[in-house]
C-alpha cells in the first residue's frame, strides 16, 4: 500500500477558527492524525448569499491542488459509517494522491465546488456549525485511520 507524506492531507475550510475550544478539539484530532490536515483557511465571502457561494468557491477551486482527491463535506454527501469512511480514505491513500477534504461556509458549498469534488460525504442530516465540522472530520479521519490499523479506539459494537 503507498503511504501518503506528511503533507499530503489538506483541509481546506470557509472561515477562521481562532482560538476557541473548537480550535483545542480540532487540534487534539489533528495532532493524532498521520498525516496531519495541512488547514488552509478561506476568507468568509460578502455580499448576498449567491455572491458569498461565487466568492468562496472561486477562493477553495484555487487552493484544490488539480492532482488531489476533493473530498466535499455536504449535506446531500454520502452518509457513511465510520468503517466504510475507514474502507474508503484507505482506497484513496492507496492511489498516492493528495487528499483535500472542502468544509464551506454559513452558506454551504457552490454547485462549481460540487462538480469538482471526486466524493462528497455528509456528517449526516442535521445541519452543523463549520467550525465543529471541522472537528467532526478530525476525529473521524482519526477514528478511520484507527479502525483500518486495528487499534482499539473505535468501539464497533454497542452496550
């Protein structure tokens, strides 16, 4: 299986996380993860919320590298386990491409961004803060990692 390099994981998010207990959570994931998430942060857009979708989409197309997988985190994403999110990021690595997981705005993603996206994934239905799906991802790019390794941090079976 090739291996990714340290570098070859991107999260590329509308808006600035500070730092705030999201920060301190994403960063707790982030620093278990290998490879680390390199964050490129997007400048939240102005104007009327079709405006604000161009403007941010046009900003996270070019932070996309052309050769990386784009994963989309979106609402109408697959909804998938944490194992088959496991099955899936292993097959990703195993193409020795860069990876880069999108998080939009307040206003969610422009369909440009969509169309550019090898996979879209959901969180699920509910609609989610930005900032903790950040979070969110962290900790199940982390969970996926474990489970594809065998260690014990994902507890597959329920009480």
């Amino acid at each position: 299986m090739a291996k990714s390099g340290p570098s070859d994981w991107r999260l590329i998010a509308v808006g600035r996380i500070g730092n705030g207990p999201e920060q301190a959570l994403f960063t707790r994931y982030n620093e278990r993860l290998r490879p680390m998430l390199d964050v490129v942060e997007i400048a939240e857009g102005r104007g009327s919320a079709v405006e604000i979708k161009r403007r941010e989409a046009a900003a996270i197309l070019a932070a996309v590298p052309a050769d990386s997988i784009a994963v989309a985190l979106d609402l109408g994403g697959a909804p998938l386990t944490s194992e088959a999110l496991s099955a899936s990021l292993t097959r990703w690595m195993e193409q020795s491409r860069k990876l880069s997981f999108i998080i939009g705005g307040a206003e969610g993603l422009d369909a440009q961004v969509i169309t550019r996206a090898d996979h879209t994934l959901s969180l699920g239905t509910l609609t989610w803060p930005h900032m903790l799906v950040r979070v969110m991802l962290a900790e199940q790019l982390f969970r996926a990692r474990c489970i594809a390794s065998g260690h014990p941090y994902h507890r597959a079976g329920r009480p």
